[in-house]
C-alpha cells in the first residue's frame, strides 16, 4: 500500500463497507459539490488494488476520479482528498 492509498483509506467515514466485489462504499461526499443533493445511500466507492492503484466512483452522481503510481495526482483526485477533509498542506506534501 502506498501513501496516497493509506491516506485515502484512513480518511473514509467510519460507517464505511466493503462489498463482496471489492469496492468500499460509503455516503458519497462529492455529490453536493457537484449539484445534487447529499447522498445517504451509501454510493461512492473506493476499489485499490495490489499495485497501488485507487479508484474512486460516485454511483450518484457519476463523478469519479483515479490514481496509479508514477503518475501525478490529477485535479480531480486532490478535490477527492478534500472532500474526504484532507487538509491543503497534507494534499501538497502528496502532490511532490
């Protein structure tokens, strides 16, 4: 496991669940931000992988985003970070 999947990981609410198919889900905190209302259903989720690949779906409002090592975090996985209440400073540290 890498950096940015252990904060990812440790950043999820804790009434979080795995399903049988792998993903991890949870109230998705990306709806409100993206104009529907706030989702009380459980419907983002988080799938890693052994690689250190993460990924990331709103099955709400469709909104998703991804990392995998040796890439740069895109825009969209630092507004992830955020919405998961990442603080900037730590968002940065993970960007270099």
């Amino acid at each position: 496991m890498n950096l940015i999947q252990s904060t990812i990981l440790n950043s999820l609410p804790a009434n979080k669940k795995k399903t049988p198919s792998g993903w991890i889900s949870f109230n998705a905190p990306c709806c409100i931000h993206n104009g529907e209302s706030a989702d009380k259903r459980k419907r983002g989720g988080v799938m890693t992988s052994a690689d250190g690949t993460i990924s990331y779906h709103c099955f709400n409002c469709g909104w998703k985003s991804s990392f995998a090592p040796g890439r740069k975090l895109s825009a969209n996985l630092r507004r992830l970070l955020g919405f998961l209440g990442v603080s900037d400073t730590e968002i940065k540290k993970l960007s270099i």
